[in-house]
C-alpha cells in the first residue's frame, strides 16, 4: 500500500462528481473527515432515507439539500440524478448505514453513473461485511458475501447447498425478525460448522454470538421466543473443515453406488452405459466411475 499522505495533500471534493459516502453503522465516531468533507459540499445529498441522514447531518452541523433515493425510486431517478452529474452538479450519496452499494440501491446509482462515464468517487468507510467477518474470529482468508439472506426456505436451501463446497467463510445479512429461522436453516444445512451472530455492530449493545451451528440456532430462537432479538443482524458461517469434506465425499459415494445399482438391476444397460451416466450425473472421473460400477457388480454377484 502507498504511504499516508499529509492531511494538506487531501484533494478537495471534485465538482461535477458523484460521492458515494460510507456512514456509521450506529457510532457517530466512525464518520470519517472525507465523508464530512464531501457531504458538506454537496450541492445535493441523495439518501436512502432523508430522516436518517438528516439527523447524521446535523450531528455535524452540516446544512444540505436533501433528495430521497430509495429502492422504491432509484429505477426512475437514477439516470436523471446521473445527467446533473454530468452537468456539473456535485452529488453525495448515503444509504441508512455503512457503505452504499452493498446490498442497497446504491448499487444501480453506481451502474448508472459508470455507464454514462461520470466521475465516481468511492470513499471508504464502515461496512458490516468486513466487520463482521473480523469480529467472528474465523481464520480462512476468503469469504463470500451473499448479502440479505434469503426468505423462503426452498431458497435458503438452495443457496446453502450451492455454497457447501466453496472454501470461505460465508456473511450474510438478515434481520432480527428472520434470524431465528435463518439459522435453522443453516444447522440443517451445516451441523458441523461454527457459525456467528454478529448483532447491533459498533453500538452500545454490540453483540457476538459464535457457536455450533445446532446450539446457536437453537438459542436464538428461544430470545426470538422471548422478544429479545433486536438490531440488525449479520450472520457468518465458518468455512468448511476437513471433518465436514470428507463426510460430503463419503455421501456422494454413496449416492452414486446407490445410482450404480439402480441402473445395473434395469438389466437394459451395460456396465460401459453405466459408467458413462454415473459421469454425466455425478461428475466422476472415468476410473472413478468404472471402479465403482464393477465394484457394484461384484458385490450382487
């Protein structure tokens, strides 16, 4: 990385530019001077949610023009906000919290603003993400941010199993109403993972939950239960370990072997046919594939 630069080297906020600024996810303490710098000398600041930010606004005495920008709107508005850009309007950007862009309308602003080829100027900042990957304690060096978690449980189940094999920790977000039921979700999916509940990060009830899978599932819907799950929530859920791998690879194994069977018991196809659907429906190496079948039939004989 290059070296600090002198708070006299700082640019000033470039006219004609679109802000993407990051704002605290509950500690006002985490604003950052370039994020007050760019929002004070906006000619417009587009919010998520005006009364939001107008309050973080005047925390800070900054006075602004305020101009609601939310998922309901941005489809409609974006490309115009986009043209005042290009027109030389300086316009800063916040969502409710954190950093805009991750899983928030910012995203589609920010497509816009690229695809008209207006300056974008991303300011970095607190995110939940990479908070709450950090503050699991979980050590492998990739994760994967799924964003909000999804609600139907054909959905989770899907997305769970797509993500088994992926060698990362895995962060999503979820709210404290679905919590519970998102990590009885996940204790079906991944018994033998550790997984933590990362709750009201940077606030005065910050909380931290890391336990097995089952156990946390389990606690957090008795505080469900209870009434006493509040603040928004980010879920990470440990990568795969080596116990966990080796038990996939014993299942899949055995799916196949069953597969194997089936088929060799129609008496239609021969153990060649066999061998080439087991690589077509299980992705198995042809030595692989042909062990397994003449294994099977050896052991009907």
């Amino acid at each position: 990385m290059a070296a600090l630069s002198s708070e006299d080297d700082r640019a000033p906020v470039e006219r004609g530019a679109l802000y993407i600024c990051p704002t605290p996810l509950g500690n006002l303490r985490d604003m950052t001077p370039r994020a007050l710098d760019a929002l004070a000398a906006a000619d417009t600041v587009c919010a998520e949610d005006t009364r939001v930010t107008g309050k973080l606004l005047a925390a800070f005495g900054i006075r602004a023009r305020l101009e609601r920008l939310d998922e309901a709107s941005i489809a409609a508005k974006a490309q115009g906000v986009v043209d005042r850009v290009a027109a030389g309007e300086t316009i800063a950007y916040c969502s409710d919290a954190g950093m805009p862009g991750v899983s928030d309308p910012g995203q589609r602003l920010i497509a816009v603003a690229r695809a008209a080829g207006v300056p974008v100027v991303v300011l970095p900042g607190p995110t939940a993400t990479a908070t709450a990957y950090v503050a699991s304690g979980f050590t492998s060096p990739r994760f994967y941010f799924g964003g909000f978690f999804p609600r139907k449980a054909g959905e989770q189940d899907r997305t769970l199993a797509s993500l088994a094999s992926l060698d990362a920790v895995l962060v999503f977000y979820e709210s404290p109403r679905r919590a519970a039921a998102a990590l009885a979700a996940i204790a079906r999916a991944f018994p033998q993972r550790r997984v933590a509940l990362c709750r009201e990060l940077t606030k005065v009830h910050e909380e931290v939950i890391v336990e097995a899978a089952p156990d946390l599932a389990r606690m957090i819907a008795a505080r469900t239960e209870a009434g006493e799950m509040r603040g928004e929530c980010a879920i990470v859920i440990d990568a795969p370990g080596a116990g966990e791998a080796q038990a996939a690879e014993a299942e899949a194994e055995r799916e196949a072997q069953a597969r194997a069977a089936e088929l060799l018991a129609q008496g239609d196809l021969t153990k060649k046919d066999v061998v080439r659907a087991l690589r077509d429906e299980f992705g198995l190496k042809r030595n692989d594939a042909y062990d397994l079948v003449y294994g099977v039939g050896e052991a009907g004989r």
